[in-house]
C-alpha cells in the first residue's frame, strides 16, 4: 500500500483534509456510515480488510479541534451580535419619535435605516473578505471591530432619521467580519471536524439573540432614571453598552487571535501591517495585484524552486509540498483556477439560494418587530420590552436546538437536506404569523385578557420556535457548504467575500421591502399584515425548490456518503 504519487493527484489543488489518504484497490462499501474508528488497533479499528481483494480502506480519523481559537473566535461572534441585535427591539420606536416619519409610515422608514446597513455591507463585504486574503484575517477584524463599535456611538446619539440612517451606513461600510469569521473557521479546520466547529457558531448566535435583545429592550429610558425628567437621548444606553463590548472584544482579539491566514507567515508583523494599510490599499487599487512582499517572497520561492530542480532529484512528496507553496504565494494562484471550476452549478444554486435564505431571514427579524410594535388590528401592540423577551426567548431555542438536536440531525441527513429543510421551514413561519392571536383574544379592538395574552404568547412563541429552528440550521448548513465547495484556501476568503455580499444584498433589500409592504398593509383590511408575509413566504418557497438542485457529494463532510442508502438497498436487492 503505497501513498499516491503525483502522477495521481488532480490537477486542480483541492482542499485537502489533516487525514492521509492512501491508494486502494476496488472494494465493496461499508453498509454503514457509522462514527469514525478511534481505536489505536489498525488491524481491529484503522483498516478494513476485504476478504476478496486483502484490500485495505482508507481511514478518516477527526483531528482535534483548535479549541483555544475556537473560543476566541465565538467571543468575536458574541459580542458582534450582542450589539447588532440589540437594535430591533427599539427601532420601530425609535424611529417614531423622528421628526420626518409620519403616523403609518414607521414600517417604511424601519426598514430604510435597516436596509442601509445591509446595503453597505453589500457594496464593502466583497473588499473586506478579498482584503483578509492579502493583509490577514486579524487585521481586518480588529478593524471591522474598532470601527463598528464607533458607529454605535453615533446611532445612540441619533434625533433624526438621516443621521440614524448615516450612522447605519457608515456602520456596515466598515463591518465585514462576519465572512471573515467564517473563513477564520474553514482554515483552522478541515472535513474531520469542520462540522463540530461550525456547530458552534450558531450557538453563538443564539447566545447573541438573547443578550442582544435583552440590552435593546431593558435599557431604553425615555425618562432620566435619577431626575425623572425626559431623556434626550432614551436610545443611548444601549448603543454605548454594545459599542463597550465591543472594545472588550477588541482587546480580547489583538491579545488571543492567531492569524489563520497560511501565507501570513510571509508578512509582516500585524503592527506594521495595520499601519501601513493605506499604503497596501493604494496599491491594490492600482496594478499590483498583492503586496510588493507577498510579490518578492513568491519569486524568492519560486527561484528557489528552480534552482533545486537543476541538482539532484528531491522526494515526490517534499517537491509537491514546496510547489504547492509557491503557488499558493505566487502572484498567479487566482489563475491556477477557471471560472468554471470555481463557479460550477452547485456553487452558483448555493449562492443564489443562500441570497433568498438571507433576505428571508432578515425580512422576518425586520417585519416580527413591526408587526408586534403596530397597533391592532394590523400588528399585536406589544411594547420594546416584551419584544426583546420574545426574541430572547428565541434566542434561547436557538442554543438548545443547536446543542441538542442539530449535530445529530445533520449526522443523519447531511448538510444539503438540512439547508433545504431550514428554507421550508420559513415558508411555514412566514405563513403562520400574521394569524397569532391578539392580547383581547378576539381581534384586538377590546381590552387585553389573561387568556387573550397567554394564547398570544403560545402561539407567537410556536411560530418564533420553527422560524428559529429554521434559520439555525440553514445557517449553519450554508457556512458549511459554502466553505467545502471553494475548491482550495486560496479563493476561500474570496468565495466567502463574495456569500457575504450577496447575503447583504438579501439584507439589504428584505428591510426596505418588507417594511414598504407592512407600511402599504396597514391600507387593507382585513388581515392586511398577511400580505407582507405571504410575499416573504413565496419568496422562500422559491429558494426551496431552487435547493433540490444542489446534488454535490463533496459538499457534505468527510465521511458522508450519500450513495450508502443506495448501496444498501442494492445489496439487500442482490440478496434477496
């Protein structure tokens, strides 16, 4: 049993797992998936034998996960959606209180300052991944970190509705750490254990939906707490909690965070790289396609390369490790790669389909705060409070779905099923909401009853649980296809870039629209609130059925094989 040589390897540099993999001749599939072996004992656990061929399996054993990165990395998520959730539940307050929203137009205007900050992100997220593949990973975070927490301080301070939307703006021209996030994730794990990894990013985000929420809705004071006169500013205390988390994260991540990025080895030191920055963005605007170092160290190893070549002849293997890391260092590596290897079907469904699972996701999270703040009988008449309990309490599902049912799920199913399952389930929610029940139990033109709020609670609770469940594992299922189908590191930060901005262009687009069609709802009766939400609900539906054309194996984790249903039924078949 020998390693395989060059000769064997494809053409195109695939991501690779930590696992060796040998080559073996034919032999007959397992008729189980089953969990990894774990045993030392390769003649009981590692290998296989056949009894036809005396054949051995290759192994898939899961390599340890970088836990201390891990958890850096969940305090850069955490403290990001503590402050980016700790919006909704004041917004549609806020922005009734601005001098140029009138009475029925809070929808409208709701989704306007929303939009901007998605908009932005759409024009910047390509730049900020393409950047993190040139300067590093850690550069860019500390940069989207210190900026954004700025930006907080300035929405608090927000009496207007153009300076809100400015501060939203100018806020997500400066965050793209999201996707950088994501790529951080793809580098520092491989197929044995990617899907262990980004099981947890979720669960931060559940924890983010419960605190987010929570400092958004307990901490507006619309009267000074110790005067009890009116607050200029009723909004700022929770803009200036999340904007101090941030610092706190800041700090956290220019002290723990070890740059992912493999050709940073060959940069400068992150202190000279940060300031510099203006200088490296002068050349990427220009000619230069990568920094005049990365240009000098990839024609040093290239030049060596050569030189080696005209002695004497080296191992296959230490000539394919160093090749490979000229190309990944050279100023060509992008060329290496076609259009077509990199955009093929599945990665353009993929794309598209997680452009409508985004713009459903944020459309849901920018209408539920609408309708619930709305009076009756278009919306529910809740307060900020009691929607920022209410997304808590989603945000709680989401940790307990993540943790206890999730991986096992997806075990069984596989990263594609549970994608599409997550885009039907918000078909279900995006149906179900506007028929939640009103506080009076009846139609909400009478006085609230303790049934009527209990029966309210029950239902806004069910439809909050599958809209969560929904988006949880859609999430989690897309960072994980998105990441296995880049066809090596080199185009990953890219590939993620380029998710990322039209996941804004989603988000961009969903808040603007959806509040334009609760805004036009509130015209119709009855259940004009129907509308905005039936729309949404199609919407999905669509990017549901588009799903059932992503067919590719290799976008599963390492181990899947969804060929094994068919195997079996084709052996039990054979033996009947």
């Amino acid at each position: 049993m020998a390693p395989l040589s060059s000769a064997d390897k494809p053409a195109l540099l695939q991501r690779q797992s930590s696992t060796l993999h040998y080559q073996t001749f034919p032999t007959s599939p397992p008729t189980s998936r089953g969990k990894p072996p774990t045993s030392p004992n390769p003649s009981s656990s590692n290998i296989h034998a056949d009894a036809q061929s005396g054949s051995q399996e290759e192994t898939h054993n899961e390599t340890p996960l970088p836990k201390g990165q891990l958890a850096i990395l969940a305090v850069i998520a955490l403290a990001e959606q503590t402050a980016l959730n700790s919006i909704s539940p004041y917004l549609p307050a806020m922005a009734s209180t601005f001098p140029e929203v009138k009475d029925g137009q809070v929808g409208l205007y709701v989704g306007l300052i929303a939009s901007s900050f998605a908009l932005a992100q759409f024009a910047t997220n390509f730049f900020w991944g393409w950047l993190s593949d040139r300067i590093g990973r850690k550069p860019v975070v500390l940069m989207g970190t210190l900026l954004t927490a700025f930006c907080f301080v300035i929405f608090g301070f927000s009496r207007t509705l153009w300076q809100a939307v400015f501060a939203q703006t100018l806020m997500g021209l400066v965050n793209g750490n999201q996707g950088v996030i994501s790529t951080c994730l793809g580098e520092i794990t491989d197929r044995s254990n990617q899907s262990r990894a980004f099981t947890y990013l979720p669960v931060v985000y559940g924890i983010g939906g419960i605190t987010g929420p929570l400092v958004g809705g307990l901490l507006v004071f619309e009267t000074i707490p110790w005067s009890g006169k009116p607050n200029p500013y009723p909004y700022l205390a929770p803009n200036v909690l999340s904007a101090g988390v941030l610092i706190i994260d800041l700090v956290l991540t220019m002290i723990f965070l070890e740059e992912s990025l493999e050709e940073a080895k060959d940069l400068p030191p992150l202190k000279r790289r940060v300031s510099n920055l203006f200088a490296w963005l002068w050349q990427f605007t220009g000619n230069s396609t990568k920094p005049s170092y990365v240009r000098r160290r990839a024609n040093h190893e290239s030049s060596h390369a050569n030189s080696r070549n005209d002695g004497t002849e080296e191992d296959t293997t230490d000539d394919e490790s160093d090749a490979e890391s000229t190309h990944l260092l050279g100023s060509g590596n992008h060329e290496t790669l076609s259009r077509s290897d990199v955009f093929n079907r599945d990665t353009i469904l993929l794309l598209i389909t997680f452009l409508i699972f985004q713009l459903s996701n944020i459309s849901y999270n920018s209408l539920y705060p609408i309708f619930a703040q709305a009076v009756p009988p278009t919306g529910r008449g809740l307060s900020p409070e009691e929607i920022g309990l209410s997304l808590g309490f989603a945000g709680l599902v989401t940790i307990v779905f993540q943790v206890g049912i999730f991986g096992k799920l997806r075990e069984k199913v596989g990263n594609k099923t549970t994608y599409r399952v997550g885009l039907f389930g918000f078909v279900i929610a995006f149906l179900l909401m506007p028929w939640v029940g009103y506080k009076d139990g009846k139609n909400g033109s009478g006085s609230a009853t303790t049934a009527g709020k209990v029966w309210l609670w029950v239902e806004l609770g069910a439809v909050l649980i599958i809209k969560t469940v929904a988006a949880v594992g859609g999430l989690t299922s897309a960072l994980l296809l998105i990441t296995n189908s880049a066809p090596n590191h080199s185009v990953l930060g890219t590939l993620n870039g380029l998710a990322q901005t039209l996941s804004a262009a989603g988000r961009a687009a969903g808040p603007f629209i959806s509040g334009s069609l609760f805004t036009a709802a509130t015209h119709v009766q009855p259940k004009g609130e129907a509308l905005a939400f039936g729309i949404f609900g199609g919407i999905s539906l669509l990017g549901f059925a588009l799903s059932l054309g992503i067919r590719s194996s290799s976008l599963e984790a390492e181990g899947w094989d969804e060929s094994d249903e068919d195997d079996d039924a084709t052996s039990d078949e054979e033996e009947v």
